[in-house]
C-alpha cells in the first residue's frame, strides 16, 4: 500500500510540476510520460536500486492496470443521442488495419532474414520474429517470446525482444508526439481560428462513485474468473499442458470481455442508470496515468543485442512501415471522422504497446470524446487472440523454421494480402455509408 501511494504522489507532484513548464502544458505532455522517464533514468544510471520493493512493485502493475482500463471502456453505458456511434464496419475496418499493419512487420523481418540477415549476418530464420515481437507485443510479448526464440537459434531471444520493444517505445511517443504536431499545423492552416469546445465536467457524487467502483471492480473480478476458467479448466482438456503454459492471454482480454458483459447485465435487469459514464472515464484516466508511469519506469533501456546492425536496421524498417500505415493506408481502410485518433492508437500500439497509443489519444482526446478507444478495444478481441502476443506471433519462429523461407513468405504474404482486400473494401463501405 505505501508504494502505490507514493506512486500516486509522485504522479501529483509530477501533474503540478509540469502545469509550470510552458513546453509540458504546451503540448500537453502526460505527466505520466515525464515522471515515467525521471524514474527510469534514476533506474538506468543506478540500476542497484532495482532490487528494492518500490521497483518490484512498479513491474507489477502495468498488467494489472491496462486490465483495469479496458474494463473502463467496455463498461461506458451509450448515450442516447450520441454523435459518435460506432458501428462493425468501423470495428472491422480498424481489425483489417491492424492485421494488415503486423503482418507487414512480419514480413518486413521475413523478406530481411531471408535475403540480408540470414547470408550476411547469420541470423536463424526465427529473427523474423523480432520485430513484431517488440513493436506490436510490447514487453510482455517479449518475455513470453524469449523461451521460443531460443529454441529456434536466438540464444539471446529475451534480450532481442526486450530491446525491441524498448526502442519500438521510444520510437512510438516521439513518432506520435511528432504525428500529432504536424496534425495540428495541418489543421491550423486549414481551420484558422479553430477551438475545441471543453466538456461540461458532471458533478462527482460519493454515491455514484462508490457504486462505478464497485462496478470496476466486478468487471475486473469477472475478468480473473474468466481467465482461470478457460486457461486453466477448459483449454488443458483441449490442448496439451506443455503447450497450454505459453498460449495464456492477457487478462484485458478478459476483462473487456467482462466490463462488455456487466454492461448489458444491468441494461437487461432495467439499473444500466447505475453507470455513470462521467465517473468511469474519471478513473480510465487515473488507470492509464498509472499505467503509463509505471510501463515506462520499468523499461532496461540497457539492454543490447549481439546483433546491433541487424536489430537497428529492421527496428528503423518497422517504424517507416508504421509512418506508412498511418498517412498512406489509415485513410482508406479507416475513412471515419474520428480516423486520426484511432490512427494514434495503432501507431502507439505498433510501436509498443497499447498504453502508449492511449497516451497519445489522451493528448489530442483527453475526454475520450470521439469513440476511437472503444472501437480500439473492441477490435482487440478480434485481434488479440491473434497478433501482437497471440497464437500467430507465438508460433511464428516455429513456422518459419520448419517451412521453407519461400513457403513462409507466401504464407504471411497471403494473409497481408486478404486482409487487405477486406481492409480497403471496408473502407469504400464507410465512405458510401457516409455519402448517403
């Protein structure tokens, strides 16, 4: 309890500090972010402290209070007469965007291994991994990846997927900061004059607080019930228990899942008036704030590979081939008023994890006006299981280790391609939609 209180301290003092520093209050830089990097430079040039109980309790929380916020938005009640509904052909198109973006990076480590890597550097054709392993799965990913790489000839497969992941991080917040920048001189230039509109802020009420806590809370409850059930009863009488300990989800996963079915509970038995969708979004932020601080302090920025060459190269590949995804194939796979800050979201995710994108929603959205985190999210159910730390990105090294390289390249090439397909037909669907 006092680590995560003083967590809470730091994150205020952090808050004020920056309100005082025209370049944070001017680009609305999360106090989260500039917190998160403080500690990991204490961590970084005096790393004998990560022994101590304030550093073990920081790792802890990442998993826990991503749960937490994706609990939060599956839990929001619609209001009637909203502006930005979302429909499945949004979440569709937002699920073809994110397959067709991982399995680019996938291929990008593929076609690299096979003519560059793998003859001049003499890279295991499970290199291929790396790049999505860190950019798309983030840390988490990449622990889990780290026993899979080394059975595939990467006996360095942890630390290559750590630092991936580090540097997908760094290259995801200043990519996004820089996205975002140029968005607001676009619209600057386009818009002179243009002003955002504040929104009302609801009146906090003890009641209704106690109640969206509870609420949380059996969201998040129901979520760890669900996880145990399925991976820990169900699955093991399906596949095998050797192979079982390495297709564990995330617990967001359920969680969404959870919040999604509390909602429509209440809606049925007639109390969905007990959410408060003011409140809920109060504590999103609180979650993400926490989150983001403690994902970044965490980071080993020291971490370096044996394959420095090869690592940067693939690392700078995958971050032109998300710039790509964001300017040239957003635009015409996700046509939707709010396509710039879903667009955020994926850049952050596809450059390590999915806190980063919420960060850099939080700095053009921070009330989550627009429906770009729930059509996020809900997509994560469709791709999650999937990619990004999924069944595909776990077996990976193993397919493309067993099948020819040509094999495997038409293999990811394929499913790139089909998704695509669907990814631009969605997108001529919106537009008609729209046009109507």
């Amino acid at each position: 309890m006092q680590y995560f209180l003083l967590v809470l301290l730091l994150l205020g003092v952090s808050s004020l500090v920056g309100k005082r520093i025209p370049l944070l209050s001017r680009f609305q830089i999360p106090p989260s972010l500039t917190l998160g990097i403080f500690v990991l430079l204490f961590y970084t040039f005096l790393p004998a402290e990560k022994t101590g109980g304030f550093f073990l309790h920081l790792k802890s929380l990442p998993s826990e209070f991503i749960a937490l916020v994706f609990a939060c938005f599956f839990l929001q009640r619609s209001e009637p007469g909203s502006a930005s509904k979302r429909r499945f052909i949004d979440v569709f198109a937002q699920t073809s965007l994110v397959w067709v973006s991982v399995m680019g990076q996938v291929l990008i480590g593929l076609i690299c291994t096979i003519l560059i890597y793998r003859p001049y550097f003499g890279e295991p054709m499970a290199f291929t991994s790396v790049l999505e392993t860190g950019f798309a799965g983030g840390h988490g990913t990449a622990v889990a990846m780290g026993p899979m790489l080394v059975q595939n000839g990467i006996p360095a497969g942890l630390e290559y997927g750590l630092f991936s992941a580090t540097v997908g991080l760094m290259l995801g917040i200043a990519g996004g900061v820089w996205l975002i920048h140029h968005n607001r001189r676009r619209r600057a230039l386009t818009h002179p004059g243009a002003e955002e509109q504040e929104i009302p802020t609801a009146e906090l009420s003890l009641h209704s607080l106690l109640v969206t806590m509870a609420l949380i809370g059996a969201a998040y409850w129901l979520g760890l019930f669900l996880k145990g059930i399925i991976e820990h009863e169900l699955l093991p009488r399906i596949v095998d228990a050797a192979r079982m300990k390495n297709l564990s989800l995330p617990l967001f996963a359920y969680t969404l899942v959870a919040g999604f079915s509390i909602r429509h509970a209440l809606k049925l038995s007639g109390v969905e008036h007990w959410i408060d969708n003011h409140i809920v979004a109060l504590l999103a932020d609180v979650f993400l704030e926490i989150l983001i601080f403690a994902g970044i302090a965490i980071i080993d920025v020291r971490l370096l590979g044996h394959s420095l060459v090869p690592l940067l190269s693939v690392f700078a590949l995958g971050f032109i081939w998300n710039v790509f995804c964001h300017f040239y194939l957003r635009p015409k796979i996700l046509p939707v008023p709010y396509s710039f800050e879903i667009g955020l979201i994926n850049f952050g995710m596809l450059s390590g994890t999915a806190a980063t994108g919420l960060m850099l929603l939080k700095m053009v959205d921070p009330k989550f006006k627009t429906p770009a985190a729930r059509v996020f999210a809900e997509s994560s159910a469709i791709t999650q299981p999937f990619i990004a730390g999924g069944i595909l990105t776990l077996i990976t090294p193993f397919i493309v280790t067993g099948l020819s390289p040509w094999l495997s390249l038409a293999l990811y090439g394929g499913l790139l391609s089909v998704w695509l397909f669907l990814g631009l037909a969605s997108g001529k669907q919106i537009r008609k939609q729209s046009n109507q």
